[in-house]
C-alpha cells in the first residue's frame, strides 16, 4: 500500500508494484505524515488525513488517498445532498471535496495553514493514480457546521 511505502520507502514486489512506483514518481516539496490524526475540540471533530505533507512548521498540504471503484465526477441522477448543501450534486467526488476541506478546517483551527488539497484515486481498472485537486469550499463548510450545531443545540434543549 501507499501507506506502508510512505513508512518504510520500499517498493513491495506484489500486484500493487506498478502503483507504488508510480506514486514514488510524484514530487512533494515537504514531509510526509502518512495517517496524521486530528482534531478540534471547538468543533468536536476529528478524522484522520492519509497522507500530510509539511512544507514547514506552519504549512500542510493535505492528500487523500481513495480506492473506490469509481469516482463519481457527474451527477447522472441529478440527486442533491441535504440541507444545508443542497446546491452540491451528491457524488463521491463532492462528499470527498467536503471530507478533505473539513481536515482543512480542523488544521486550521490546530494553528496551521493548508496550502493545498489533492486526491489520489488508486484506479485499479486502469492501473495508474488518478490526481484531483480540490477547491477549497470555506463557506460549505462553514455551513455544514452552523447547521450541524443549531440542530444539536436544539435536541439538546428538547
């Protein structure tokens, strides 16, 4: 795996060799942290970002890394995520876009800057590691969790 590789930058002699190599290929300008934990008591949230680069103490990079069998880019059924996204197409693509901007969001809020935010898709169909770059969807986020708040603070008052 990518992860393991990261670890100890061997090169496995497996099905996923042509993979690995292929990532090995791809240029960081920092410090990788493969599975980097972390959190924001403000918010109580917390995840775990697949791979974190330090470009230096206050600076990250962030990069997901996605095995699914298909990324969704298109909304084919013209179904929309729930409130308070409802403008957003219900893909795999976007529910990844959100996942990795909210590592972003609790980053930020630990004192660091994020620079940029890339998924890595491990196409195994085609064999090569598809690169999506992701925008950065503050106000989605900041959205997401007003709302998320407000509906707690409601049930926690009911």
């Amino acid at each position: 795996s990518v992860e393991n590789y990261i670890k100890t930058n061997e090169i496995p002699d497996d099905e996923n060799k042509d993979l690995i190599i292929q990532f090995s290929k791809i240029k960081f300008d920092g410090v990788l942290e493969s599975e980097y934990q972390c959190y924001s008591e403000k918010d109580l949230l917390a995840g775990t970002i697949d791979l974190k680069e330090n470009i230096d103490v206050f600076t990250s990079n962030i990069y997901d890394i996605k095995t699914s069998k298909k990324i969704e880019k298109e909304n084919k059924y013209n179904s929309f995520m729930l409130k308070p996204l409802e403008h957003l197409a219900n893909t795999n693509l976007q529910h990844f876009y959100l996942q990795t901007n909210l590592y972003r969001y609790i980053l930020e809020q630990m004192g660091l800057w994020v620079e940029k935010i890339e998924i890595f898709h491990i196409n195994y169909e085609t064999n090569k590691i598809d690169i999506y770059p992701v925008k950065f969807v503050t106000d989605e986020i900041t959205e997401m969790l007003k709302y998320y708040k407000l509906n707690q603070e409601i049930e926690d008052f009911i």
